[in-house]
C-alpha cells in the first residue's frame, strides 16, 4: 500500500514504489493519479527546496488561513527527523506532535495537511528538503510555534547546544499561546 495511516487525521506517509536493478533505481515520486486513487486530491502549485546542515532546526511553521498549506515532504539527499503538530481545533490528536525520519535512502515523504505547524531537524551531514505546496507562500500569513515548547517535549534528535536556528523561528510563541485558527 502506498499510503500509510499515521494516527493523526489526514496525516499520512507516503512510500512509493521503488524498481532497482542493477543500474540503480527508478519511482515516480508523486502521480496524481496514484494520490487520487487513494482519495487525495490535491492540486500542487509550488515546489521548495532547501540545503541544511547537521544541527538546522527549521520550524515550526505553518501559514494562516486563507493561505494555509497542505505539503508533501521528502529528503532527496540526507536525512532529517520532520515534526509537525496538529493545530487544528476539533481534531482528537490537537496539540499532538508525530515525527518521522525522512531519508533519501528510504525514500518516504510525509503529507502534511493544512493546519499543522511543520518543521525538520538535520540529522546528516548535509539535507536536501523538497516539498510540494497546494498554496502559494504568502509572507503576511506566517505564523507558527516555538521549536522548544515544553509541553510538546519534542526530540529533534539533535543536542539543543548544537542547533541552528533562524531568530524568527526562536521568537514563535509556545502552542498554548498561539493563535490557532485552524479546525478539523
């Protein structure tokens, strides 16, 4: 199955189907049809990238409605621990974090539907994130919540001494005081 249920509503992983032989690998990262197959209907409009180095933090983001983000996430080179926390009121995981290593050996990408705050940390060497947006960015819409929050105890698998952060991701509020407009 290429789809894998994570627990959280709508949150999924997504393993591709992977041919090897003898001259390496070939799989179609993403085909509309297999996504609509499985009842997911997303129309993607923008692709970002980005290169990181061992330790970068990056998040916990998200964007306020009317330009929230569903995103479809993978590592094309490296590794990276991807967190995300459900904001969405209603939803019986809210205020819940799931993480999952994303490597690009193991070629397994993360579907983030519109209302989580998302972020990764580095584990490698080096990562190359790319991911799918359904929504264009729109800076005015930024929001997101603090990397730290002790009530979401996140393990970003990286000594905090050893992170890298931007200043804006350090200055996010904690989940608790956020403002989260979102619902399920």
């Amino acid at each position: 199955m290429a789809f894998i249920e994570t627990g959280f509503p709508g949150l999924l992983i997504y393993e591709p189907r992977v041919f090897g032989d003898d001259r390496g690998y070939f799989f179609e990262s993403y085909n509309v049809a297999t996504f609509r197959a499985a009842g997911i209907n997303y129309q993607f409009v923008q692709d970002n990238q980005a290169r990181s180095t061992f330790g970068v933090v990056r998040g916990l983001h998200f964007q306020h409605d009317p330009y929230a983000q569903t995103k479809l996430i993978r590592a094309i080179e490296g590794s990276i621990l991807d967190v995300v926390v459900d904001c969405r009121k209603g939803s019986p995981t809210f205020g819940q974090v799931y993480s999952i290593q994303l490597t690009a050996a193991n070629k397994l990408q993360l579907l983030v539907p519109k209302g989580f705050a998302h972020g990764y940390s580095v584990l490698s060497e080096t990562a190359e994130v790319l991911y799918k947006c359904d929504v264009l960015y729109n800076k005015e819409s930024e929001g997101g919540v603090r990397f730290n929050d002790p009530s979401l105890q996140i393990d970003w698998m990286v000594p905090e001494h050893q992170m890298i952060l931007s200043d804006k991701d350090k200055l996010y509020p904690l989940f608790e005081e956020g403002q989260h407009s979102f619902s399920i």
